[in-house]
C-alpha cells in the first residue's frame, strides 16, 4: 500500500501539538511574551512537573520550527523572547495541508 507522506510543515505542526506541554506553553504564550525562563516558571506553577529548564527551551525551540511561536531578541530586557505567532492552526484533513492563520490570537481557544 503506498502512502502519501506529509507535507513537511504539517508534519512539523501535528508533531509540536502532540505533547501536552507543547500545548500549554502555547496557552502561556497567549498571555504575553516571555523568556525561556518565564515559561518554565508558569508551566510549573501550573501543575508541570519539568526536572531541567532546558526541557522547555528544547520544547520552545519545537514551537518555533512549527512556526507556531516567534523567538527575538528583544532590546530593552536585553533577552530572548517568544511570542505567540499562530492564533489557529487549521489542517485540511484531504490534502493534509495546513494554514496558519495569525490575526486569531486574541480569541483562539487551545484545548
């Protein structure tokens, strides 16, 4: 049986989606932008038992190659910053293409 394989982007955004920390940090990024730091410290207050930071940069930095959040340097704290790029992800069950619509962040809700 021959299989069609995955656009490589929708791959990229189906795998960011598939993890419940993945998920949450997108809800966090919904509230303001924030360093790798202030992610880890609000998904710890919210009940994530994460051992290493670095678990959540290496998440982020999943996020980010999704094209789901943006990283910057941002000037006047002087750090890296990521932000909510995609407000809903919408994928095209037929040709398994997604579209990434930007303008719906205010009133997206993630499940």
């Amino acid at each position: 049986m021959l299989r069609k394989e995955l656009d490589s982007s929708t791959a990229l955004i189906l795998r960011a989606l598939d993890s419940d920390l993945r998920r949450e940090l997108l809800k966090v990024a919904l509230e303001a932008p924030l360093d790798a730091d202030g992610f880890y410290n609000a998904v710890v207050n919210r009940g994530f038992n994460i051992r290493y930071k670095e678990s959540v940069y290496k998440e982020l930095q999943t996020l980010v190659q999704a094209e789901l959040i943006d990283k910057y340097y941002d000037v006047k704290s002087k750090k890296i910053l990521y932000k909510l790029k995609a407000g809903r992800v919408v994928v095209d069950i037929k040709t398994m293409e997604t579209f990434i619509d930007q303008t719906a962040k205010e009133t997206s809700v993630i499940h």
